[in-house]
C-alpha cells in the first residue's frame, strides 16, 4: 500500500494528432526529449513519466483548443504550472498532452479596497507578493516552494500562515476553468459570499487537474500588518512545544505562523543554512498585529512556553531577523534532503485533530529513531498537519522499501486518530490506497462527479483514486 | 423572472408505498393534514406546497431505510429542520415525503481541546451554544433565526458573525450524508484541513438537500473571548457608514459584527422592540478580544466614525447592553415585516464587492423610496451583503408584482457589480433564473453532477435549478 498504482499500457497519439496541434500551436508546441523529461519530473520519490508532447498556452482560449482537440481525439491531458508537488500530482502517467501554464503569467487585477485580485494560473505566490507590496496587501498561503497560483489551487495547498489565514479553500472567491467539455466557466462571482448554488469553487481546488484546467483565480487578500514578529524557542520536549501551542490557541491568540522543526531537522537546518540554533525541538512563530497587540501576543506566547519548559525565547521585529528564519524554514525541505550527499527526498505529510499531535509525532519520531534513513519531522502544528523528510539513497531498493512500510505506519496513526492521510500535498500517485482507508464509500461519490464531468478519463488520468472499480 | 418556476403535474404515491413506510416508521410517520401543513409552509411569500407524508427520523440508520424506499418506489424526498428558510428551500413542490429531521437533536461529541463539536442535524443553533458556554466556547454563524445546524448548512447560511468567523463553508469540518444511492457516508475526518481528495464536505454545503440528506455535522468552534463590547453609531449618510467600515477593515480591526440598519429599519426597531435609537442608518458593532485590544479596537473604530459623520457613538462591554442590542437586530426581519399589521414578508438578499456597496445600497434606497410596498435593508456590511425585507399585503396582487419589480432590479444591480444574487439565502424556489443570469454555463457543471449524483431527480426536486433543459 502507497506505491505508485500500476497503469494501463500507454496508447500512441493517433495518427495527425501532432500535426493538428502543431497547426494549432505552432511554436508552442514542444516535442523534443528535453522539454518533455523536464515534465515528466517529479519533486519527489517517483519515476519520471514523459508526456508524448508539450504546449505551453498563453490564454484561456488556448486552453479551451487544446482540450477540444485532446477530447475529440481521446488524448490525455495534464496541467502543469512549477512543478514543485511532492505527491506526482502532475507527472502524465498516461502520456498525451501537457499544458504548461507558466506563461500566463500576468496579474489581471488587483482590487485593493475589495482586498481580492484576480490573476492568471501561471503567477508564482512570490511574483504576486512583489506586486501586491506597494499598496499595503499581501497574499498569505505560503507552502514553502515557490508554486504557481494554479497549482496550489489544484492541490489545496496551505503552509505556514494557514492556522491564521486559511488554505487555498478559503483564499480562492472564484475561479476560471476549462471544462472537460471545453466550456470556458466562472465558478463564481468576486462577491465575498454566496449561496449560488453548488459550490464548484471548492470541488475544483483540490482535484489535481481531474475536473478540469484552472487558468484564472481570484483570491482573497489581506492587509500588511502594521507590526510584525517572530520568535523561536527550544522545548527539551515535544509534548511541551505543542503543549505551548494548543494553550496559545485556547487563550486566544492568533498566531499567523507556528512551525515544530524536530531535533534532527534543526541541525539539518544548521548545517544547510550556516546557523548555530540549538538542535532540540523548536517553534518558529510569527505575530501579526497592532505594534501593542503584537507585543501583547509575545508576551502571552513567552509565559505559556515558559510554562512548558520552553527555553531560548528568542524574538525579534527587525525584518532581516524574521527573513532570516523563515529563509532556513522554508529550505528545511531540501535541507532534510541533502542530510546525505546524493541523496534523494521522500516527503509525506498527515493531519491529525490537534488533541492527538503530540502522540502522533512522538510515535513516528520513535518509529524513525529505529530506521536506517534520516526522516525529519517539521511542521504546521497549529493545524495539526506535520511532515516527515526522509534523505533517501536513490540506489539502495531497501531503504524505498523501509521508507514505504514507515509511510504506511504513520498514515495509519493518523486515520486511528480520526486524522487525514494527507493535510496538503494532495493524493496524486502515492496515496490512492490510504484515500479509500480515509473516506470508504465517499470515494465511490467522487468516481461519479469524475465520471460525469470527464467521462472518457483523459484529465490528469490515473490521479486520486482509480476511474472505475 | 424571479417567481416560482412552473412544476409538473404531481404525481400520486405509488400504491402500497405509504403501507412500506408504516412498517418501517410506525408512530413516526404522519399524514394527517395538521403535519403535512405544517411541513408545507415557508417563513416568506411562497404558496404553500404540501407533502404527502411526514417522517420524522431519529437517526441516520432511519434516513438511510427511508431514502431506499423513496428512491425504490421513484418517491420526492425533502429535508425539513426549522423551516426558517426564506426561499421556499424546504418547500415540497412536488410532493412526496418530507423527512423532518427535528427530534434528530443530539449532541454527539463536544472535543473542548480540538475546538470542534459533532452534532445531530436537528440540532439547533441556540442549543447548541447552551451546550458549549460551561466550557468556554462558542459557535460563532448567526444567521438570526434559531435554525438547526443541518438546515444551515444545505443552505450555506452566515449571518452577523461571518465577517471575523466566516460562513458555513468554513465553520464545518465534515459531514455525514445519506447519498440518493442509499449510502452512508462521511465526507472528511476530523482533522482541521486536508488535501485528501474532492472537497465533498463543500459540495454538499449549499446543495440544498438536492445531492444527498445531511444527518450529522462535525463544526469548528471558538473560544469565547476574554472581552466582548458592542457598539452602535448613528450616520447621517450611507456612505459615511460604509465607509467607516471599509477603513475599519483596512486598518486591519477584526470587526466580530458589523451590522447596518437604515433609518426605516430602526423606525421598525425601535417600534417593534421599544427601543428609542435615532431614526438614521445605523451600524451595529460588536468587538471580540483582550481586553486591552478589544478597547483598542473600540478606540480605532470610533476615531474612524467620527471622520465619516458618525454621532451619538454608543458603546458598552455590559452583556445587558449588548443582548439588547443584538435582540433587536434578531427581531429586525419581524419588525420589518410587522410595519403594516397583517402583512406577509418578503426577503431578499445580495452581495457585492465591498467598493460598490455604498453605490449599490444607495440605488437600492432610491428603487425603495419611489415603491408603494414598505422595504427595509438591513445587512452584513462586513461582507458586502444585504437584505431587503418588504412588508407586504396579502390581498394585494399588485404589490406582489412591484416586489419582483424591484427585487428583479435589485439583482440586476448586484449582478452588473460582479456580486451574487443571493449572499445567504440561497436559489431555493425563487432565484432560478438569476443563478443562471449569474453563472452562466457553469450551472451546466451542477446540472451534471446532480444528474450523476440522483439520477431520477428525487432529492428536493424543483430547487436550485430545473433537472434538465
């Protein structure tokens, strides 16, 4: 269970279907081997799998040809923006067609007294961030890499600053879709709420490009907080770090970031970002607000963590300060990775109702204690939601073995728990099994919307679950 | 455009279908014309619409039987809770059975460290806060009625508080939902997010009961703040009391209410409640936090209505002062049917982008002013949406028509703002048309998976949209 599921033998393009996109497309059209093996790259763990051509669009309306053309002809059909997923949500195993959106690029507008703009999918969270700072706003979803909006759409991305300000669930207002049926749509209008209706909005963020193609979202903004601060602080426990948390949460506070980085993973992150922070179990937090309510906050967050044996209590205001944390936190990844040279990165994640996280680490830290591959713990422990990094050497078939059967103890830690097999990378090819242990007989409503909505199976096939069982 | 849509003829149970549901219900069915009257009516101006027979459920188990026998014998199935919706939601048009889910009133779990709560649908709102109060929390969507959790969430309620907690979209972390294919399901874990497949848990929020019975809802909970003060200021524009909100949010002030009464809504008010505000456009406040922040909140937002020709800013952190206060704003919907004795209501609701809500209430009271038939607006300024509630008389055929005259325009004006044509209420019987004016083709998505999902259109037939066209 969590392997890649095996896939039906790839079908060669029809006869002339090049030549129509080529017609179509013209220099858009990619069919050399470098561009196509840079698509068929994954993040992660998973083989390659090449897509059979590539077609950079650079509207809606190319998008709309190229899936009337893929459906009349049967052709498969996978969207990609940065290709920074972890769970081969975008890897076309199936062949066909890629849609690399990359190139609609362009912000379309910014309404920043209705705090919510509207850009094509190919924006990249830190190209919009740039944008948005002159006039006072900012997005906030941030999952570390620097994905395209339409990806972390199609995969639900959160991060860091979710336990404050959301997921991509709550950040979008609308969005721009191709449909299967080549329909150009609008799930909804910018108004805040609405009770129009079945909310396609929320059934497309998250469907990893098997629904349909997302080119334009508009998303919901927030205001730069007049003051900001950060702290970090070393726990000698775990229990005690996240006992720190919950009790920030019950008496109020509203932390806009609180990360848990394990001990093995801060001096991973010592060693990668040249810093000398203790190599225990730590939080990162961050603290928006009024300068005074700022402060307030700090002050709460200080006292619980001294409570819970929290030592180190390091805070700061000074921007240079707070990027330099957030820098080696948002390295953590490939500073897990590269624990050993040459060797490749493995990552899954969970979520458990927060009443169980401390459990939920401290067995799969004492899992990983008695492995043989490096696996790091770090987290977004206001939400529940924690990962584990493991550094893998690509030649060793043992150690993917090893990895799997510790992947398929934590994810079943986290069902007992009435958690989620996964809090934010989505189900893509590694987690298929563990979705139907999640949710049972709900898969088999989600097999009807697939089959009603794409009923030949050419969107992102082979993706969540398996078309017809 | 905006009246009932025509239904087919009703079609008589088939024979032996009411003895099956005596076998399987017993005492809890009933098809006495008292229950079936009762279940027929709707809080607003829709012609009453009967259901064949009622049953009342008392756990899923019973959903499930009935649902197999409905779906067996090609019977109407309608979920019935409070019957406080204002579109005719509820409303058995077709006939069949109504499942009323009332005695469904159990709370399951209260998970005090997980801020969350998992409730029978019959659950009512006010219960449920009696509930949670000994142990600090609360359940923050207010739609003003006393509804039950199951009917807010079929329909996509908010109501005052959804400005700082959000909507039922936000506040529901899973469902459990008896499918037309007789199966029980739950739509997600429990924990806080995942990425874990299609977001079933939003579908099914606003569906109406037309994809599926919603029996059980897993919520999200706050804690109640250290400190509450309400607030409320007289303006002499409209748009000094959008504005002041406006500038509040850009400031950053998390507003928990921010409610906007025009002069003849107070003038409803202050008759129907005995209360002695100034007859103007009034904003009621209401400010969660510390104490040292919630007074700075206060502070701020006084500053800010005192630049926009606010008066007579009234502020209190007694719970006397404020039960008042929010008393009256419940009351607002029957004080404003209530300006003309023996009248009937007549509500409607939009919302827009925040930037045109000045513009779009202002054409609204002006539409207002040149009508005959009383019409007060009232709203949740925070969100951009608004409510105008008509008194209306009964024996006048005339004034029926100048509503949907004025309604009609209402909608047309939201729509040509980018807002929705309904904020919360939902499509129900009477927004049909403009879902599609709205949303175009997209509805052909929801025409897709509501045909997938119930097949033979027997789940609250007749609502949201017409089956096929």
């Amino acid at each position: 269970m969590g392997a890649s599921p095996p896939q039906p033998p790839r079908k060669p393009l029809p006869e002339g279907f090049l030549d129509s996109l080529h017609s179509a497309f013209g220099e858009r059209l990619a069919t050399g081997e470098a561009i196509r093996s840079q698509h068929g790259q994954s993040e992660a763990h998973f083989e390659p799998a090449l897509p059979d051509a590539v077609v950079f669009a650079r509207s809606t309306e190319d998008v709309v040809e190229l899936v009337r053309l893929c459906v009349a002809a049967g052709v498969p059909i996978v969207a990609y923006g940065a290709g920074t997923s972890i769970e081969g949500n975008a890897l076309p195993v199936r062949g066909g067609v890629t849609v690399d959106l990359s190139q609609m690029d362009a912000i379309l507008a910014v309404n920043a007294e209705d705090f919510d703009c509207t850009v094509q999918a190919g924006v990249r969270r830190e190209q919009l961030n740039e944008h948005l700072r002159d006039q006072g706003l900012f997005f906030p979803i941030d999952p570390g890499a620097n994905a395209t909006i339409g990806g972390m759409a199609a995969t639900r991305a959160s991060g860091t600053n979710a336990v404050r300000y959301g997921t991509m669930r709550e950040a979008i207002l609308s969005l721009r879709v191709v449909t299967p049926d080549g329909r150009d749509i609008r799930t909804s209008r910018r108004a805040r709420k609405s009770a129009a209706g079945y909310d396609l909005t929320r059934l497309m963020i998250g469907s990893e490009g098997t629904l349909g193609i997302i080119t334009e979202v508009t998303l919901r903004l927030h205001a730069i907080p007049e003051a900001i601060s950060s702290a970090v602080c070393s726990f000698e426990t775990l229990e005690g770090a996240v006992d720190t948390v919950v009790q920030s949460i019950q008496l109020g506070v509203p932390l806009a970031r609180v990360e848990i980085l394990d001990d093995l993973q801060m001096k991973a992150v010592n060693r990668w970002s040249k810093l000398d922070y203790p190599e225990l179990t730590t939080l990162f937090f961050e603290f928006h607000g009024s300068s005074r309510y700022v402060e307030e906050q700090v002050e709460t967050v200080r006292e619980i963590a001294d409570m819970n044996g929290g030592s180190a209590f390091r805070w700061s205001n000074l921007p240079e300060e707070r990027s330099k944390l957030w820098k080696a936190r948002h390295e953590a990844y490939y500073a897990a990775v590269n624990l050993r040279p040459g060797a490749v990165g493995w990552a899954t994640d969970v979520c458990v109702p927060i009443s169980r996280l401390a459990e939920c680490i401290t067995e799969t830290k004492r899992d990983l204690e008695g492995s043989s591959v490096p696996g790091t713990i770090l987290g977004h422990v206001g939400d529940g939601n924690f990962h584990v990094v493991f550094s893998m050497d690509p030649d060793a078939p043992a150690e993917m073995e090893e990895v799997e059967a510790i992947n398929a103890r934590l994810v079943e830690r986290a069902l007992a728990m009435d958690g989620t097999c996964t809090g934010e990378h989505g189900i893509g090819l590694g987690k298929q099994d563990w979705l139907v242990a999640e949710l049972g007989e709900a898969v088999e409503m989600m097999r009807l919307i697939k089959r009603a909505l794409d009923p030949q199976d050419l969107f992102n096939p082979g993706k969540i679950f398996a078309f017809s069982e």
